[in-house]
C-alpha cells in the first residue's frame, strides 16, 4: 500500500487529486494539512483519516518523523517552497503542484537546497494527457520530417481570465507572480518537452489591455450585484455565479454553494467586483516568441479574449504540418504529399485531457517502484519556469530579448 500526504484540500487537492487517488488501487491518503476547517473536515471524511492525522497547520505533519511513502502538495502557490523543502528533508517523495515557485528566489532556495530535488516532481499535468502523448509520439517519429516552427496559443476563454485573473486568487502578480508563471508555464513545460531542446533566447510582448478601470462601462458600478447592467454585461458576476451551475468554478468562490451564500459571497469578496475595478495588475494577452538550440523558433499566444477554452497547435514540418485541439481531443496530421491522418485522444474524463488523474497514477507507480513512469523532474521542470520569468522581463522592457538561463545561477 502506498501512503500519501495531502497538503492542501481545495480545487487541485481535493477535487483533481483526492478524488483521483480514490479510484487507485493500493494508494490511500492517511493525512491531510489544510487550513480551512470545512475542506480539511470535508477531504478527511471522503478519505477515512482520523482526527490526529487532519490538521490545519502543514508543519505539524512534516515535523513528524517519516510515516508515509509521498506527499502531494497542493496548497497556494505562495505555499509550495517551504513545504516541498521540509518534506524532502523527511526523505518524502514529492509530488508539487505547479508553479514552483513565484519568485526566483523559491527555485534558488530549493536548489540550494542539500537534499536529494531527483524526489520531487512538479505537476505538469498536461505532459500526462493523452492529447499531449499522441502528439509527442508523432513528433518523436518525424511524421512529418524535421520541425520548422511551432505555433502554440491558449485560449483561456473570457469567463475563466475574468473568474482566475481578474477576480480571482491570481490577479496581482506582486503576490502570484505574473499571469504567464501561473497560468502557462504548463505550455512552456509542453514546449520544451515536445522539442526536447534547450531555449536560447525568449522576447515578449503584451500586456494588462482591456481589465482597467478605463473600459469601464458607463452607469456601471463597483459590484455587479449593484450594476444596472449585471444582465447584459459578458463579464457579470450574476450570470457567473448565480446560476444553476454550482461546479467549476463557481465551486472555488466558496464551501457553501447555496444560493444565499453565493450571493453573500458576491457583495463581500472579489468575486462579486466589477471587471474593470478590480485590483488586478496581470498581463490579459501576451505573445512569446522562443527560440531554442536546435533552430527551431516557438511563437506562443495566452489569450484572454476567446469564447472557447482550449490550447491549439501548429507544428510546421519539412514534409508536412500537424495541427491539434486540445479541448477538442483532435489531432490532424497532413502531409505535403496529401496523405492525412486523423487521430481521437481518448481519456477519463479527468480535467487537462485526463491529465489530472494519470499524473496521479503515475506518482503512485513510482512509488511502488515503476522507474520512469514520471517526467517532470525538478530539473526538466526548471527550464518551463526560467522562460515564463524570462517572457515576463522581456515584456516589461518592451520586449528586449532575454537568455532565460542568465536569469539564474545554479
């Protein structure tokens, strides 16, 4: 039996990864560490973990001395470092929520760190989806000849920027590191896997251009609840939030998801603010340009501004190009000399294209002793990490091109 630890019950901890665990044979949960009383009660109850082992505080479980095999962290980005430092030192096996960190300094601290960072594992979900496999095999077998170039956007769809970014717990970059740490470093992970290479040189621009007070509509008010066009307007927190819908993400504005509290919730927190009066500070659309060692330049777009929530591929190659929709679980292969081949990922139905759940499955077959069964190792982990700080200076000086690997001394 694999034992684990959960740091932290929220989204990621509790939906995306406990619930994973519970369909994994011979893996259990035997504590969890979660500073809210109602998610930490809700996640122990699901999981059977007595009341010794539930705790608010993640340092009273890793002061202990080692009692089980893993531990997933999965609590605020401000919260991963120190966690992940402690529970290596206690000989733990470590699975990281990403981003790592949101600073540099975090990514020092862990590197300087003594232990042995070849246990921790950063999670990369996307590397596990089926959608990102297929592809990676494909290009692993120069289907379509040499790559040329890439093109890669996010669309990360316009409720979900206004619900995570605007509103949300990754609004001020000063707290959470910028938009392109938080929200992309999976796609600069992905990247760099699909290319097994090493990025050079990374330019940027972009920026916070439509979220400000500025566009603010006329008669609009500081809340929704308040605002006279709470119906009409695309980013308004009623229709959001005061649905019949009580899933994502309306389930992460709160514990209760009654109607009452929903709108209690909108009159007091954030999430019932004005779009356009917000504290946000966030880039809302960025382009990135990357070029890598092996000749082979990556343009990279997050885009706020899109109705479907997905990521969309273009891999041009010197004998055909290979196009993919995320969301849509397609890959199309076309050569130049008119062969075309369609390919259908299949998955659970996890979140990230089965990600969420395999990545789990994947750490608990390390544990039990399957080598290779994970890829995203601190140090493949690192160089996704250097090119978002790297995209975000290079931004910020107007789009001067940076060496993301100066960035750092290891």
């Amino acid at each position: 039996m694999v034992d684990l630890i959960m740091i932290g019950a929220g989204n990621r901890g509790y939906f995306a990864y406990g619930e994973a665990l519970r369909s994994i044979d011979g893996s259990r949960v035997v504590a969890v560490a979660e500073p809210d009383q109602l998610r930490r009660e809700r996640f122990a109850k699901r999981h059977s973990i007595g009341t010794k082992d539930s705790v608010a505080d993640w340092q009273v479980l890793l002061s202990r001395p080692k009692f089980a095999d893993g531990v997933i962290i999965a609590s605020p980005e401000t919260e991963h470092v120190e966690p992940a430092i402690q529970a290596l030192v206690r000989g733990y096996f470590v699975l990281l929520e990403k981003p790592i960190s949101v600073g540099l300094e975090g990514i020092e601290s862990l590197a300087d760190l003594g232990a042995d960072t070849s246990r921790l594992f950063v999670a990369h979900v996307l590397r596990y989806s089926s959608f990102f496999k297929r592809l990676k095999s494909l290009l692993d077998s120069d289907s379509v000849g040499m790559i040329q170039a890439v093109e890669y956007t996010e669309q990360v769809a316009s409720y979900h920027f206004a619900h995570s970014y605007v509103r949300g717990n990754w609004r001020d970059s000063m707290r959470t590191g910028p938009s392109i740490l938080s929200k992309s470093c999976h796609d600069m992970d992905i990247l760099t896997w699909l290319l097994s290479s090493k990025a050079l040189s990374v330019i940027s621009k972009g920026g916070l251009k439509y979220f400000r007070k500025e566009n603010a509509p006329e008669n609009s008010a500081e809340r929704c609840l308040d605002c006279p066009l709470n119906e009409t307007c695309p980013y308004s927190a009623v229709t959001q939030y005061l649905s019949d819908n009580v899933d994502w993400p309306v389930n992460t504005i709160g514990n209760d998801m009654s109607f009452e509290s929903r709108r209690e919730i909108l009159r007091t927190s954030s999430y019932g603010r004005c779009v356009f009066r917000s504290d946000n500070s966030v880039a809302d659309y960025q382009n990135v340009l990357i070029s890598f060692d092996d000749g082979v330049d990556a343009f990279f777009s997050m885009n706020a501004f899109t109705s479907a929530k997905t990521r969309k591929i273009l891999v041009s190659g010197s004998h055909g190009e290979i196009t993919g929709d995320f969301e849509r679980d397609s890959i199309e292969v076309k050569l130049f000399s008119g062969d075309h081949k369609t390919y259908l990922a299949t998955h659970d139905g996890s979140r990230h294209g089965g990600g969420d759940s395999e990545i789990v499955k994947s750490f608990v077959r390390y544990l039990e002793g399957e080598a290779g069964s994970l890829s995203t190792t601190f140090e493949d982990s690192l160089q996704s990490h250097l090119m978002c700080w790297a995209a975000e200076k290079s931004r910020l000086m107007g789009g001067t091109p940076i060496d993301p690997w100066s960035l750092i001394n290891l």
